[in-house]
C-alpha cells in the first residue's frame, strides 16, 4: 500500500532512514568493569574509565563483542572478521573524555536485511547498512535545582549496538512495523531487552520528502525518539513541515531536531554535523578488532529459533494461519506458552484461545503473557474438557473466567458448579419438544420457509438446558423434529 502525502504542488513521498540505538545486555560495560544494570543510586556504577580519568586504558569486553556478532547473525548481515574503534570528538557535559569511543568506518557489521509484514498482508525488507558499536554517554539532570545542574555516570561507558538502516522506509506504518520487529529479534536473541520507556532502545529519525521519480532531497534528522508511536506520529508531522518549507519556494536545512508531541511539532535543535565535525581519528588505546570465523560460527549455532523461522514452523507443524502463528510469536514468552498449551491438543483450538479470550483477559487485567492468571497447563487443561466433551464451547468460556477470578483448575470449577455436558438425548429430545410446543406459531413460520429461525430454536433449547446441552446434539435433535 502505498502512502503519500498531498500539498500545494502536488503528490510527495517520505524517505525514512533510522538508527536505532540498543543497548546491549551484558553485566559490565562496554571498556571498563563498572555494572551496566539501569537504574541504582548516581555514580555508583562509575569505574575510572567511564569518569575519563587520565592514564586510564579501556578493555574490550568481550561477551558485548559476542553480542553484537549474535545481533548481526540475527539480522542476517555480514559479521565484518576485522573491525576499529575511532574516537569521536565532541563536547557534552556528561561525556567526560569529550570523545565517544565508537566504530565509524569500520563496524563489525555489515550489510543486511529485515523482512517486515504490514497489515494488508505486504511483505517488505528493509536494508541494514551496519551496525556498529559504541560506547553511551552520562545523563545530565536539570531538574535537580534551581540553579545548578548535576550529572549521573552510571550509563556512561554502557555498550550500544547503532543499527542503521538504508532509507528504504516509506510510510509511517513502515517505520513502526520495522522498529517492532527489529525489538521482536532483539528480545529473542537476548541482546537487548527492547524497553524503550528505560532508553534502552531508542531511535533517531532521518525524514526527507521528494516528488516521484525524484533523487533525494535534504534530510533532517529527529533525535532519540523513545516509543514506536512517536516515531510514527514525528515521521508525519516533520514530513509535512518539510513539505510547506519547499512549495513556499525555501529550502529545508540539514539539521537536527526534537520532536515535541505535545505540541505537535519538530524544532530545530542544531544545524547537523558532518563526520568530519566530530574529526574522527583512531582510538589509540584499542587495537583492531579481529573475531575468528570459528567463534562467528559456534555462536551461530547457538542461536535461538529467530522469529521467522518459528512463525513458519507454526504453520507448518500446528496448521494455524500465518497471521495466527505471527500473533503467538510476536515475544518469546507467548509462543513458549502456546506450544505448552498445544502440545497434544487441537492446535487450532489451543491458538483460538491464546489469541483471544487468553489475551482479552490479559489486556483487561493489565498483565502480560509472563504472570498470566491462568497457566499454560490449566488452560491445556481446560482444552481438554472440551475436547473429550466434557464440556461445550459455552461453558467453557464461563470456567475460564471463573479461573481467571479463582486460579482454580477447570476440571474443579465444573465440578463444584455441576457443569458437565448434557449428551442424554432423552434430555434433549424432552427440551426441544417441550420449546417447540410453547412456540408454535415460529414453527409454522419455519416450516412456511423462514429458515433463519432454526438459530432461533438452537438458543431457546440451550438456554432451556441451561447452556449444559451438546450443540451438535440439539441441532440434530431439532432437524428430525423439524
């Protein structure tokens, strides 16, 4: 589907590129020993190196080197067997060397690619141009006192992965289904946990506009955006700004800017620095890094099953819709908790439930898949009673709410509350004769051709037998009689 925007002069397109920032999950930081965990007291999780004191050296850890290569294995891109670390030179009052030790020229990963689906069904890739890694910088606080600002160290020195994309993005949905996905193989590889309300994954957004057919025009680029929905909704607001500046005949500036949702608008925050701004040269205190094929390989075939390849076993093993099977693995935890509820059960049936009356229940109660009120095991367990008959489809979604507000079992709730399936066809047949006597006027509308009205006494016998009665048995109950 494509997506355009309408002004003055015409049709314009958006080009979107996006670097993403993820922080890596290690238990030490990217050169020194400090703990990389969030959170904690100010400058309490401050090695000398991270403070920039002088004489200091940096050594590599090698488990944010691992992750990176995983990271890049993830997103099928070349994993580069020689890469460098450059310091880039700029001044910020939470960056205590004045240089970010990072990797400009030569990153450890190359070029790649992210398959992305939307939600008419289009399938697009979009390309990965590197990734490369970096050193974070300090938090300043402004907001401490009145007169004075402060500075915390704590993430100063954390390793970030920069995932950078081509600018193959066109659309807003575009840019959010490539950050959810880029989340969802980040949380499976286990090398970023993706939470953006903690900044650990956060975005900077290139915008441009251009006409059809046109080369690329300038872009401006919208710094650390931390949630999907605001790149989204930024992508929107600072391309039709863009738009106005060029059909009332000016030109839009390389720059960087804030976005400002409050407000629904980008400001400009400083004119955009070129590489050669920042004088790049290389860290004199890291040598080359150089990583065997060997070691790339042994942590290849330590890889977890990538979200893709599980959405297409799914099909393939439990027979479930694509977009079923993209729903359950969507996280790691959910699809986990699916197969424990299919296994050995109707697989359908076990995915309708998951993805419906399972994930209505979670959304209302405001819990997630990982303290779900009810088990993977009680709701397999549930299944179960209605696979055997036990009980209908009705009652069970009575027993699982009824678990969902007790935790007891299924096989406990029908019991307590007598809610075994009626399969007597005495039963049955007395209940059908009985609501066709008290409605005998419908009975002759029926049979006069009002079909639609078969629904009509399905529900009267059931609601007679207190929904306990088998559906299949009612209906062939009441065609014989009818």
């Amino acid at each position: 589907m494509s997506y355009t925007l309408e002004g003055r002069t015409g049709t314009w397109e958006i080009v979107v590129g996006l670097e993403v920032h993820a922080q890596v999950i290690s238990h030490s930081k990217l050169f020194s020993g400090a703990s990389a965990s969030y959170g904690g007291e100010p400058n309490t999780h401050v090695s000398l190196v991270d403070a920039g004191f002088p004489g200091m050296l940096p050594v590599l850890n090698r488990e944010c080197v691992a992750q990176a290569i995983r990271t890049g294995l993830g997103l099928r891109a070349r994993i580069n067997l020689e890469s460098r670390f450059d310091r880039k030179n700029y001044f910020y009052a939470d960056l205590p060397t004045g240089y970010q030790i990072s990797q400009f020229t030569h990153p450890i990963v190359g070029e790649g690619t992210v398959e992305i689906e939307l939600a008419d069904g289009t399938v697009r890739h979009i390309g990965i141009t590197r990734l490369h890694m970096e050193q974070d910088a300090g938090k300043s606080m402004h907001d401490q006192d009145p007169t004075r600002s402060f500075i915390d160290l704590n993430r100063a020195g954390v390793a970030l992965m920069e995932i950078v994309s081509e600018p193959d993005i066109r659309s807003p949905e575009e840019a959010g289904a490539y950050l959810r996905k880029l989340r969802q193989i980040l949380r499976y590889l286990g090398t970023c946990d993706g939470n953006m309300e903690e900044g650990s994954m956060r975005a900077d957004v290139n915008v441009s506009v251009r006409k059809a057919g046109e080369p690329f025009r300038t872009r401006c680029e919208i710094k650390n955006v931390n949630s999907i929905r605001y790149v989204m909704h930024a992508i929107e607001v600072e391309a039709t700004r863009q738009i106005e500046v060029w059909e009332n005949g000016s030109e839009v500036d390389q720059e960087t800017r804030l976005f400002d949702p409050s407000r629904n608008e980008t400001r400009s925050l400083r004119s955009k620095e070129d590489a050669h701004d920042y004088r790049y040269f290389p860290d004199p205190d890291l040598l080359p890094l150089v990583v065997e094929q060997a070691w790339v390989d042994e942590l290849e075939r330590a890889l977890p099953e990538l979200p893709d390849d599980k959405r297409d076993r799914f099909v393939r093993q439990y027979g479930i819709p694509r977009y079923d099977a993209s729903v359950l693995v969507a996280e790691q935890a959910i699809a986990d908790y699916y197969e424990e509820v299919a296994k050995g059960r109707d697989a359908r049936l076990a995915a309708n439930w998951v993805t419906g009356d399972l994930f209505g229940a979670l959304n209302r109660t405001g819990r997630t898949i990982t303290d779900s009120p009810i088990s993977a095991q009680a709701l397999g367990g549930m299944l179960d009673l209605v696979s055997d008959k036990t009980i209908n489809g009705k009652i069970a979604k009575e027993v699982f709410e009824d678990m969902l507000e007790t935790g007891d079992s299924a096989a406990d709730i029908v019991e307590r509350k007598g809610l075994k399936q009626v399969t007597d066809t005495g039963a049955i047949d007395a209940a059908v004769a009985d609501v066709l006597a008290r409605n005998a006027d419908k009975v002759e509308e029926y049979r006069g051709g009002k079909d639609r009205l078969f629904g009509f006494f399905v529900g009267q016998v059931m609601k007679a037998m207190a929904g306990k009665a088998n559906p299949a048995m009612v209906n062939e109950a009441l065609k014989k009689v009818l």
